[in-house]
C-alpha cells in the first residue's frame, strides 16, 4: 500500500511539459516568418507599423519557450518539429493568404486566439512549483494575443471598409484555414492528429514583392524629398531640418519592410537567433517611422500632406535577398554619426521632441549596425562564393540606389519639390502664427 499521489500537479512531467511548449514555440516561429514576410505587401500604415510589435512579443515568448525546453531536456539542445508536423503545417499556411486582409483577418480568427487559449489553459493547469520559470511569460503572453486578436480584427474591418469586395475572399480562406487546424486537434496540449492538407480557395504560393504597397492617404512618391535627386537643394537647416528628419523617420517604412523581408528570407537558413534579432530590428524601424509621423502630425500636417517613398526598397528589386540586408545595414552604419549631430542641433533649437526621438533612434540603430554585420558575416561563413564581402556590399548598393536616382523624371522631380515648398511654407506660417 502507498499514499495517494493522484494529483493534479502531477499530470504532467518534464518531457511532458517540453513537448507542449515545443509545440507553442513552432507555431510562434511560424506566425512570426509569416508576419514580417508580409509587411511589404501591406498597404495600411497602422498595419505596416504594428504588426512588427506584434512579431516582436511573439519573439520575445518564442525566445523563453527555447530557452525552458532546453533546460526541461537537458543537455540536450536541438529541437525538431516531429509529430507536431501536422499543426506547424496549417499555421505555416497563413503566409500564403490570396491577400493582405485574408492573411490578416487569419491572424484575427484562426491563430491568435488558438494561441490565446492554449496559453490560458496551460495557466491555469500547469503547477507553479514546476513550472514557474515559464508561468509568468504564458500569462504575458496569453494577454498579449488577446490584445493582438483584438486589435488585428479592428484592423482587418478597416482594411475591408477599403477594398469590401475582398471580404468574401478572406472570409473564405479563414473558414479553411480554421476547418484544417480543427481537424487537426487545434493548438492544444495533444499531439496533433495527423491530417491531409485541404483544398484552400485562393491559397497562393507566397513571393516577396519588389513593389511594396503603400497607404493612398499620404502623398505616394519614389524620392520623399528633393534633396533625394536635387543636390542643390540641401538638407537643410533650423526649420527644414526638423521637417527633413520627421519625413525621414516616416520614410524609414523602407527599413521596416526591408527588415521583415530580410527576416522571412533567411528564418530557415540562420536559425532562432537571427529571427529574434531581426524581429527586433523590425520593430525598431517601425516605431521610428511612427516618430516622424507623430512630430509632423503635432505641427499640424495632415498625412496627405506628408510624402511616402519607394525608392530605397524598390532599388533592391530582382536581387539577391542578401542585397536587402545589406541594404539595411549599409543605411543603418552610414547614418550613425549623422544622428549624433543632428541630436545636439535639435537641442540647440529646443526641439525637445525631435532631439529625444533622434536620441533613442540612434541607441537602435547602433545596435542594428552590428546585426548586420554579425548576420553577413554568417551569410558570408556558409556561401564564400555567393556573398560579396561587406565593403564590396556597401559598393553595390550605393550603386543600386544612384540608379534609381539617375531614374527620376521631371515630373517627379517637380511633383516632390512641389510638395516640399508647400510644407517648408506651411511650417513657416505655423511658426509665425
């Protein structure tokens, strides 16, 4: 005879509780690739500059999921999907949504909330004696995805309230999507139940653009500002400076869709730790976008005022998807310095805003400098025949960019210093009113 030891807490083991949290970090990882591959292809702003928080805190879980199923397996550190196929399977599916609202009303409907629930539940049955170094990152992140979900359904209804007739469309495709990962056992804590792909109206085999789709409410150019294709026209000082440097910060929307793009290319090939430095990075040049915006919106431009461009991502178009990494960090390292002095400048003119924003800006891309070198540095480790050392890199690149400037036409050269005269004078009269 034994005591009883029939108890809840002792329901699940270690390897028990290992292949759970498997199984959530493979469906985290494959959300993530799906989201930031496809930011470029989003047209909303809100949506282009949000969704990367959402990727970010979905690293930030993925990343404590690794970390305790290695310590529950150790010594063991390798991690394969196995018999979690069958789930990682329908949510890797999500990337190839037949289009932006279908891909994120899936988000809204199907995964969020599969994810949201599953957390809920290993909260509320897992025994915090056991399980308590990863407690506290499930109740964050069961509250993260309900706040995703929520906000990602507001979002799609915006996105239809544009483009309505691609409602049906989405609807279609999220009603496969859910009847597939049902049949499958959902996101739970069973190991998933073996099940043949269906049919997926409207499924398309997902390709990064070379175009990337922008928000009709701003003023659509290639070249954002003049002094892009016009040397004599200058940066600029007192006044134009802060204007330059907030459109700036908007038109780093390049760097957020280079950044997602760069992370879905290379996910596979780089491994966890790129995924999580990348997913930062993306988020990082998302909120500097929403820096500029926010500044030029307090001085009182409205956004169809403000110029959004496309030549930056667009002159790394047809190339290799090391180029765009490049591209990045080429950008990232030049700038630095030039951040510092335009810092100290906007203190001179006490502009504490554009100062505090130039500031942190700065922090972040010193920061992104070194994920490029590290991550073409790797590149460069596994392909020495196919990747260009750095500085040849930087050289194709700023040759790249040259073309598409040498590409300007005048009337696009008009268009932008057009655009620019009005804002420089609005701003003028705001000054003096």
């Amino acid at each position: 005879m034994y005591l009883s030891g029939n108890h809840k807490r002792g329901q699940w083991l270690r390897v028990d509780s290992a292949r759970i949290l498997k199984r959530l970090f493979f469906c985290e990882r494959a959300l993530i690739i799906a989201q930031a591959g496809w930011l470029p292809s989003i047209a909303s702003f809100e949506v282009k500059t949000t969704l990367p928080r959402c990727l970010w805190e979905d690293s930030l879980v993925a990343d404590q999921l690794r970390e305790r199923i290695f310590e529950l397996k150790f010594p063991s550190r390798i991690l394969e999907i196995g018999d979690d196929a069958p789930l990682v399977d329908v949510v890797g599916a999500a990337v190839d949504a037949p289009g932006p609202e279908a891909f994120v009303w899936s988000l809204a409907r199907v995964f969020k909330p599969a994810l949201r629930d599953c957390y809920r539940a290993f909260g509320e049955e897992a025994d915090e004696l056991s399980q308590g170094p990863i407690q506290r990152h499930i109740r964050i992140a069961a509250a993260e995805k309900a706040a995703q979900a929520e906000w990602l359904a507001d979002a799609a209804e915006d996105m239809f309230a544009e483009a309505p007739q691609r409602r049906e469309e989405a609807e279609t495709w999220v009603e496969g999507l859910a009847g597939w990962l049902r049949a499958t056992g959902g996101i739970s804590f069973d190991v998933p139940t073996p099940a043949s792909p269906p049919v997926l109206t409207g499924r398309q085999p997902f390709e990064q653009t070379d175009r990337p789709a922008r928000d009709p409410r701003f003023h659509l150019t290639r070249y954002y500002w003049p002094d892009i294709i016009d040397s004599a026209f200058g940066y600029g000082e007192g006044l134009r400076m802060q204007l330059r440097s907030a459109i700036s910060h908007v038109n780093e929307v390049w760097a957020v869709e280079t950044a997602g793009a760069i992370l879905h290319s290379f996910a596979d090939e780089l491994g966890w730790e790129y995924i999580r430095d990348t997913a930062r990075w993306t988020y990082d040049e998302a909120r500097h976008t929403r820096m500029g915006l926010e500044r030029l919106r307090a001085w009182g431009f409205d956004v169809s005022e403000i110029p959004l461009g496309s030549y930056l991502y667009e002159s790394t178009g047809g190339e290799d998807p090391v180029v765009r990494l490049g591209m990045l960090h080429h950008f990232e390292a030049k700038n630095i310095g030039k951040k510092v002095q335009r810092r100290d400048l906007f203190e001179s003119y006490r502009d504490r805003v554009s100062q505090h924003d130039m500031d942190f800006d700065w922090a972040d891309e010193t920061m992104h400098a070194h994920y490029g070198k590290v991550w073409l540095s790797a590149l460069a480790k596994k392909h020495p025949d196919r990747i260009p050392d750095i500085p040849a890199l930087r050289a194709h690149c700023d040759a790249l960019v040259m073309r598409e400037i040498e590409d300007a036409t005048e009337e696009e050269k008009e268009d932008i210093h057009t655009l620019a005269e009005a804002m420089i004078t609005k701003a003028e009269c705001l000054l003096y009113a």
